[in-house]
C-alpha cells in the first residue's frame, strides 16, 4: 500500500473522531454587544452613554433664510430756511434691500436620575455664515461667526449657567416670529436661580442674574442728538461709556401657575444702576471730558403674562405678556426695537460746568401678543403683536425724547417631510419719534414716523 492512501486515510478517521466529541459538547453562541443602548426616559432621542446611566440627546438645525426689506431706515435732522425738522431716513443706495444667511446649530442634552432630583446640563452653539446686521439694514456683511446660545446645568430646582432670563415666558416658550422684531424680555443671561414647586401648578423662582447682560446702555448715538449740537447741522451728538462697573447683580422673581386650560405667571426685577467716573460727550465736532458725580439708582421692572390654550386646534394657544419698567428697559425687550431705542436706562440731566450733577433714568413699557396653531397636521400659523413706549425726560438738561413702536407679523410653516419645513413671513413696524424742549432757538416740538416691512422664506431641517 502506498504511502498517500495511508495518509488520507488517517485524516478521515481523526476527522470522524473529532466530530463524534464535538457532537457530545454543549453548543454556545457568542453574544452581541450593545454599543447603543435606548434611553426611553425622558423622550424620543435619547440614549445610554456607554458605561453609564447618563442619557444623552444630540440635535441640531441647519437654517436657511432668505429675506427682503423695504420703508425707511430710521431718522434724520434736516435745517430747512435755518429751521430743525425731524423726517424718517429712506434707503440709500448704501442700504440692503435683501439678505441671505445661514444658520447651523447643535445641541447637547444630558440626564441622569439622581437622589436629589434630576441632574441636567445642556449646551447649544450657533454659527452663522453672514449674520443680517440691523434687521437687514445698513449695508454690512458681516462674517462668519459662532456664538454660546446656551450653557447650563440643572439640578432639581437649582439652574446655573449661561440661560434664558426668569422674567416672563413669552419668549423662552413661544416666541414664535421667524424674523420680526417684538417687545418682551429675550436675553440669555448668566445666572443663579432656583424654582421650587408648591404643587396644584404653583412654582416660584428666584433667580440673580448678571446685570451687564441687562443693560440698556448704547444711547442714542444717532443725528438725533444734532438737536443739542452748538448748530443745525452739526456732526451728531454721542456720548461715551456712561455705567460704572457692577456691584449688585440683577434679582429677577417669577411666581407661576400651570393648568389644563394654559398658564399665568407674575414677575419683577430690580436692576442696579450706577455712574461710572468721567463720560466723553462730542458736539458739533468737538469732544470733551466730563466728570459724573457719584450716584447709585435702582431700576426695576414688572409684568405679568397669561396664556390660554385653545383645545378646538391642534396646539392652539393664545398668550399675552406686558411690562413696565424705569430704569430696566431691557424687560421691554428694548433691544429689539427696529428703529432704536431709549436714551439709555440711565442718562445725565443736569451738569455744572464740566461735571454732572444729576442722572435720569428712562421708563416704558411693552405688550405682545400672539394667536397660533396648526392648520393641518402640515400646515401651521402664527399672528403676532408688539408695542413699546419709551421715554427719556430732561436729557442733558434740555429735552424730552420719546420712541413708540409697533410691530404686526404673520407667518406660515409648511412640513415638507419630517425634520424639513418651509416658513414664510411678512412683517410690518412703525415707529414715532418726538424731541420735546430743545433750545430757544428752535421749535419746541419735533416729530416724525417710519414704516418698515420685511420678508422672506426659511427653509429648515431639524434632526
């Protein structure tokens, strides 16, 4: 017998062997791992982070807007036959009349159960391609930028960080223009605030909050101010930084009440103003320093909002929310005025020679209010009102100055797909501006109104 039929032979006989062994051992399967595990505790999205009982969610936006502007600008001094007249501003060739941006934003959103309560933090950034400068006017192309919209940690009824102010709920909960200005507290603030919980839908909070990011302190740096200038015509009037340094940040209280039917809440603020040490004042094209006496002020502000949830529409909801404040103008919503604002929370009228003796603070107040809901299951709708009054009493020791605005915006959302929309939106604002007391010499009243409309489409996908 040769060597090869030898050879082969054993092969089988070892390979029979092996098997009969094989088939008297238990059978085990190897099992799979679980990179991603669901978390269903807190909503759709939401998963484990491995190794942990943290749940995590990430989520982001990508936006794309595409607006046109038309009306006025703003405001201008004019000296016809030697007389001041106040007129609204018209485009110029200098101005956009449309403006493209887009938007991408990402979010974070951690939580875990823990003994006292839930532990949450959450972080969103934002970057813009050419954010639109001046609800489109102006002429300025700006470049890309990133920016924090929020940083915070909760834990049970503690919230710290970087978010949105407790002073009303109209624009952390609704707030539902796409572009159009309106007038309610909007900051993101950084602060420390606690919310307890009494039950039957009652919650108070108490939170302090950085004061800088409540300021309302750029003036009104426009040709405006010619009308205290050594001569018609003149450079504009402007005046340098005029708060001191912070010594008592903001304290903001809120006091709510949750239902079936919607919710009502009241809120208040206090806001501390104080002079900083010199101040520049340039008119008629010359700059000098002044002095400010020292002075500490208290501002402050209070409003109430409701909201009534309209059962007959999916998501109906009506919500209305006003204020009124003296020297805290940003709860008006003061920065969101289309044509400007006050002459500043807190502005000299009185002086002695080079230092100033005396401070004014400005007062005001705004509503907004909006109606919205879904048409369809793919079509919704939102109609939205806002009105501010402000006014400055004595500036510089020699007139009154008075804005008012309003502003009606609707829009439409159409769901293309799931995590895909398109909006469209029209917006309309006026606003009236008056001088009241200015020098002998000239008229004692001026006045004058600007009209403005904006609007354009969004496309959005959210996932």
């Amino acid at each position: 017998m040769s060597l090869k039929p030898l050879l082969l032979g054993a092969a089988a006989a070892i390979a029979a062997v092996g098997a009969a062994e094989a088939a008297d051992l238990p059978m085990t399967k190897g099992e799979a791992v679980e990179y991603v595990k669901v978390c269903s505790a807190f909503g759709e999205g939401f998963f484990y982070i491995p190794g942990t009982d943290t749940c995590l969610k990430i989520g982001g936006e990508i936006r794309a807007d595409y607006r046109v502007f038309g009306g006025d600008s703003g405001y201008r001094l004019v000296n016809i036959n030697n007389v001041l007249q106040l007129r609204s501003a018209k485009f110029s060739r200098n101005d956009d009349r449309s403006a493209f941006n887009t938007q991408g934003r990402i979010w974070f959103d951690a939580r875990t159960e823990t003994d006292w309560g839930l532990l949450r933090s959450y972080f969103q950034i934002n970057a813009d391609s050419h954010p639109i400068s001046s609800q489109g006017r102006g002429g300025v192309y700006n470049g890309n930028r990133f920016s924090v919209d929020k940083a915070f940690i909760q834990l049970g009824g503690l919230t710290a960080g970087y978010a949105h102010s407790f002073f009303g709920f109209y624009d952390n909960d609704f707030g539902n223009t796409i572009w159009a200005p309106y007038y309610a507290e909007s900051n993101t603030v950084n602060l420390l605030a606690y919310t307890a919980e009494f039950g039957g839908g009652f919650k108070a909070t108490l939170s302090i909050e950085d004061g800088r990011d409540h300021r309302v302190d750029n003036w009104i740096g426009t040709a405006l101010l010619q009308a205290v200038a050594s001569q018609p015509g003149a450079a504009p009037v402007s005046i340098g930084r005029y708060q001191g340094g912070q010594q008592i940040p903001d304290v903001v209280a809120q006091l709510r009440f949750d239902q079936d039917w919607g919710s009502l809440a009241v809120q208040g603020a206090l806001h501390q103003l104080r002079t900083a040490t010199e101040t520049t004042l340039t008119a008629g094209g010359t700059t000098q320093t002044l002095a400010i006496a020292h002075d500490d002020k208290w501002g402050y502000a209070v409003g109430g909002s409701a909201l009534i949830k309209l059962p007959f529409i999916d998501g109906g909801h009506f919500v209305v929310e006003g204020q009124y404040a003296k020297g805290a103008l940003d709860y008006l919503g003061a920065g969101n005025a289309f044509f400007g604002t006050s002459a500043g929370d807190l502005f000299p009228n009185a002086a002695t020679g080079q230092v100033v003796t005396g401070n004014g603070t400005a007062k005001g107040w705004s509503i907004v209010a909006e109606l919205g809901g879904n048409i369809t299951p793919v079509l919704n709708a939102n109609l939205v009102g806002s009105y501010i009054d402000m006014k400055s009493d004595r500036v510089l020791a020699q007139f009154d100055y008075s804005a008012k605005e309003y502003t009606i915006a609707g829009n439409l959302t159409y769901t293309i797909v799931k995590g895909l929309t398109v909006s469209g939106e029209v917006a309309y604002t006026h606003s009236k501006v008056e001088l009241d007391g200015l020098t002998p010499n000239q008229p004692q009243h001026l006045a004058a109104n600007a009209n403005a409309w904006q609007t354009g489409i969004r496309l959005k996908r959210k996932f």
